[in-house]
C-alpha cells in the first residue's frame, strides 16, 4: 500500500464506463463516493485534482471527510498541479500517480513516484471492492452480526 494516492480526475472519469457527460459535478461525485471505501485499504491518503478552470463553486461537489479533492486555480491545469504536488514531496517514492496523460507520467517517475495508468487503476479499484466485499460477507452469517472481533481475532494462545 502506498502512504499517498494522487489521481488525475478527469483522466479516471473518462476511464469509467458510468460517466456521464451532461451531468459532470454529479459524475465527479460519484467518482469520490466510489473511492472512499477504498481509502486506507488502497493508500493511507488520496487526493483527486480536477481541472477548475472553468467550474465555479455551483459546480463543484461537496467536501469528502476521507478523501482531498482539489481543483486547480483558474490560471493552472491539473496537471501542473498534480506535478508540482508530486515535486513538493520529500519522499515521492510514496505516492502512486493515477494518470493516462503521458507527461504526468513522466514527471513524476522523474521525481522518484509511482505510477500507474487510469485503465489498470480502474480494474484495481473493481477487484479491491470485490475483495472487500467477499471478506465482509464471509465475515458476518445469517444468524449473527460481524462483530470488531471479526475483524480484530485476539490470539488465544
């Protein structure tokens, strides 16, 4: 697991098979409401950049409280913000960069980051929630509730 996931917005949104384009702030939403069970179990940090070029505040979604979404400045791309990001970091050999953009890309492997193409995250992100959900319900029976037990064991040795 990295420590930071920085995700190229747009770049992920088109990837996804459910965008829809006449409703962009809705389909942002979705995308950050997909995501937030991911957090901690994908990286320990995630942040999503959105071009903000050309939105105003009535377009843009609400706060998330698990993961950072953040939009560039009118006179900035996401792109240069996700790379001044990646920059800025003393340890980048922490942060995973979610892109297809080629450029991106190379920038920040330049500074020491991972990558990974938008395609592949997609599929990494439907075979974590299927795991995820395989070990809840395995977890929990018909007859009784999961318990923080289920998911902590106490050695009984």
């Amino acid at each position: 697991m990295k420590h930071w996931l920085i995700i190229d917005g747009y770049n992920l949104l088109y990837q996804l098979s459910s965008r829809n384009p006449e409703n962009i702030p809705n389909t942002r939403e979705g995308l950050v409401n997909h995501l937030e069970p991911l957090a901690g179990v994908i990286a320990e940090r995630i942040t999503v950049v959105f071009d903000g070029r050309q939105q105003d505040d009535a377009d843009k979604i609400k706060e998330s409280e698990i993961i950072d979404v953040i939009y560039s400045p009118p006179e900035k791309t996401a792109d240069s913000v996700i790379q001044n990001l990646v920059w800025k970091e003393k340890n980048a050999e922490n942060i995973l960069v979610i892109t297809s953009d080629r450029a991106i890309r190379d920038a920040a492997s330049a500074c020491g980051a991972d990558t990974m193409a938008s395609v592949l995250f997609v599929d990494m992100m439907a075979e974590t929630a299927s795991r995820l959900n395989s070990s809840l319900k395995s977890l929990g029976n018909k007859n009784k509730p999961a318990t923080l037990a289920d998911f902590f064991p106490l050695d009984k040795s």
